[in-house]
C-alpha cells in the first residue's frame, strides 16, 4: 500500500517537551492525518522507557511500548495514519520526563490518496 498526499498546507510539525511521567497528547487534531513521523530525543542523560500510542478515548493502540532509551538517544518512529477520533501520546518513565516529542504531519485539509 502507498500514499499519495497532495496538500497545499504541506508537512507540519508539532513540538513538545515531556515534564512529567503521564501519559502526554502531543497531537490532537479532530480529523484523520497522516503522520509522517514522530521523533523522540532524550535530553536529561537519562535512560527512561518511551512509549508513545494512539489513543481513541477509551484505547490506548501502542506504536512503541516500554521501549528502554539510553541516554541522548533518538527514537523515530515512521509514518501512520491517526484516524479522526485519535489522539497521539507519548509517556516518559522519568518523573521530570527529560523527552522532546516532534510529530510531524501533513495538514489537515491535505487530501490523501491510497494505492
């Protein structure tokens, strides 16, 4: 299966840092998107365990569970669709989080076409 985005929005991205160790929506946009990727950078010269998912309301659909970061690291996880009624969330197990989140996306009146 393949993707053919035509936007005119073009490739977003939303930062945030995690402060603490619950679970964080870094994206919530009400519409279906397609994520190109999210990346994750540890900054505090720790080692915490990511986990970033898609959450429905009542689900939560793990992309990367518990994975154990060293410390600086970057984790980046590749594209997927999110679906309209999802959010994504990303969990540090650092109680000061010490992650940067960058998710980056295509706009959402970008139309999407698959293969």
């Amino acid at each position: 299966m393949s993707f053919q985005v035509l936007s005119n929005g073009g490739l977003l991205t939303e930062k945030t840092i995690l402060t603490g160790n619950t679970p964080t929506t870094v994206l919530s946009l009400g519409k279906a998107a397609l994520v190109e990727s999210v990346v994750c950078v540890e900054v505090g010269g720790n080692t915490p365990n990511l986990t970033v998912e898609t959450y429905d309301g009542t689900t939560s659909y793990y992309r990367r569970n518990a994975k154990a970061m060293t410390a600086k690291e970057e984790v980046t996880l590749p594209g997927f669709r999110l679906d309209t009624d999802e959010v994504i969330r990303v969990t540090s197990s650092h109680a000061s989080g010490l992650v940067h989140v960058w998710v980056n996306y295509f706009a959402a009146d970008a139309t999407q076409r698959m293969a």
